[in-house]
C-alpha cells in the first residue's frame, strides 16, 4: 500500500488509523464473500484492513483486487490453528505472501485434518441422535475445503436443534460436550515458522479466549517469541474492556507489538462490526507500523 510518510513516521497518525486486522469471509466461515468484506470495511470507514480467514488463502487475490479499486489500505492475512497444552490456539500471519510454497504446503495439512476431524464430528453427533450433520454443515461452508465448528452450529440451528450459534456451541461443540472431538492442529513452531517463512508477522489471535493456567500462558507467549512471533492482538472483538487492559500490560511488559481486530464473521455472528473496535492504548507499537 502507498502511506503518506508522513503518516508512516508520525506515532499519532499511525495510531489514529482505522486498522482492523483480523476478519473472515466465505472462504473460511464468514458470511460475506471476500469482496463484500472488503466493501463493508470502506463502507465503514477502514483504512487498513487484514482478511484472515481460518488455515486458507483462498480470498486474498479477490479482496486485494476490491482493496485496490476502493482505495483502502490492505493486509493479505491467515489465521492458522494450532494445538497447544491441550487448546487450540489461534495465530494471525500478516503481510504474508499469499504464494509462498512453505505456508502453502502447512495451510494443506492442516486442512487435511480439518477434513478428517469433521468427519469425527458428524460421527460423534450421530451418535447422539443427530444425523447428517456433515452434509448439513458443507451446505453452510461456500468453501468444500474449509468446514468449521461454526458450519455444524449454523446447520444444527437450522434444523431446529438449538435456538442460535452460541447455545450450539455451549450444548454440543465445546470440550466435554457430545459433538466436541479432540483435534491435534499444527505445532507452534509450524505455525510462527509459516508465516515468518512467507515473510509475514505472527500475532496471537484474541489471547483471552483460551482456557489456559497462568503458567502456560507464559510458556506459549516464551515459545511464540522464541519461534520468531512478534504481535499480540491487545484489542479483539472478542475481548472485554478488562481483557483488552491485561493483554495492553502483557504487550508493554513483552515488548510485542499491538493488533487491533474485529474477528468479524458476520452481522448476526459477530459482537463487533468491521472497524468499530476499540483504539490502541496510545503507548503501544501498532503492529501496522510494519506493514505500512
Ligand atoms: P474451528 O476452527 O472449526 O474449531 O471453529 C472455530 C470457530 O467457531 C471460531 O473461529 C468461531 O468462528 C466459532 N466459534 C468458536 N466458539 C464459539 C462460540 N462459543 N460461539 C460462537 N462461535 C464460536
Ligand atoms: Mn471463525
Ligand atoms: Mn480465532
Ligand atoms: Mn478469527
């Protein structure tokens, strides 16, 4: 993207710039396509907009092409999934190039799994009486390749099992839950290694969202950094206030630079719309700094 220098050297300017850098689209298990993404963000006034859509590249080339004849700012991004102390955690790569053989090659493995897993699923739902789950969930996901707990919960609220998407996930998709199986992702040194090999930044995607003792929140944030991973994202749509200030400390006290993300899905799905988060606190280092 062109940036005025003068915003590219000026700490106010960059802060006061409408990033969002985190977000899905039908590629993954967003609900608009990656060119209406790109429009709703314009509409909504990003200025810098990252599509990151789940262990896929799939939307970039049309997203950037829409970026472009907009005139807003963009990021070619992934959101990658990995295994760690029992969770599945979530890293952003930003600024990725989207032809890299290496990040190609990891993205396909794990969409492989991704596949497999959804197969478990369906299995482990049928034998609580609910049949036909994965056909149901690939009428939801626009992409074959890419079928998400998110297309289960949209399919099971279709067929009148549950009232919404967050009572499915409650009831059924979650640990412990009937429709939950355990699922090993990528390592996270794959993860961090993808997307420093394909020139990008990791960040850690909506760090408040895992089930994780103190001791091993330490552990990932040290093996993240060690890996090579630089960014934490302090503002998330799926975070509250409190969380937004604890992970602002942790980025102060780690020396990470900061992301700001929606982690938008869609209207009905998503508490936050594209670019209407919170601001940066103003002390830290936008991540954006880098990929202006
Ligand atoms: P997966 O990567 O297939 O395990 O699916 C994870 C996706 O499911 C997330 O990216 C969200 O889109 C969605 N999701 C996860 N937890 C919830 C929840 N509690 N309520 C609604 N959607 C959720
Ligand atoms: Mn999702
Ligand atoms: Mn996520
Ligand atoms: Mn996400």
């Amino acid at each position: 993207m062109t940036t005025p220098l003068s915003i590219a050297h000026d700490p106010a300017a960059l802060h006061a710039m409408n990033a969002d850098l985190h977000c899905h689209s039908t590629v993954s298990d967003g609900w608009l396509e990656p060119v209406e993404v790109v429009r709703r963000a314009k509409a909504n006034g990003v200025d810098l907009l990252a599509l990151t859509d789940h262990d896929e590249l799939g939307g970039l080339a049309l997203a950037a092409a829409a970026a472009a004849e907009l005139g807003i700012g963009f990021v070619p991004g992934v959101e990658i999934s990995m295994s760690f102390a029992g969770e599945t955690i979530h890293i952003v790569g930003l600024g990725i190039d989207p032809g890299n053989p290496g990040l190609i090659a990891g993205l396909l493995q794990v969409r492989a799994g991704r596949d497999a897993r959804a197969r478990r699923m369906s299995e482990a739902l049928a034998a609580v009486g609910i049949a036909g789950a994965l056909e149901g969930a690939h009428r939801f996901a626009r992409n074959p390749a890419l079928v998400s707990r998110a297309h289960f919960a949209r399919h099971l609220v279709a067929s009148g099992v549950m009232p919404d998407v967050r009572t499915v996930f409650d009831h059924y998709l979650v640990r412990g839950k009937p429709g939950f199986v355990e699922h090993e992702w990528a390592s996270l040194e794959d993860a961090v290694g993808w997307i420093v090999g394909a020139g990008g930044i990791a960040v850690v995607a909506h760090p408040a969202r895992y089930r994780l003792s103190a001791a091993d929140m330490t552990r990932l944030l040290d093996r993240f950094a060690a890996a090579g991973g630089e960014a934490i994202e302090v503002v998330s749509g799926a975070h509250t206030d409190d969380e937004m200030r604890r992970f602002a400390t942790v980025a102060r006290q780690r020396g990470l630079l900061a992301s700001r993300a929606s982690d938008f899905h869609g209207e009905k799905e998503s508490p936050v719309d594209l670019g209407r988060c919170n601001p940066l606190p103003a002390d830290l280092i936008p991540v954006w700094s880098r990929l202006i």
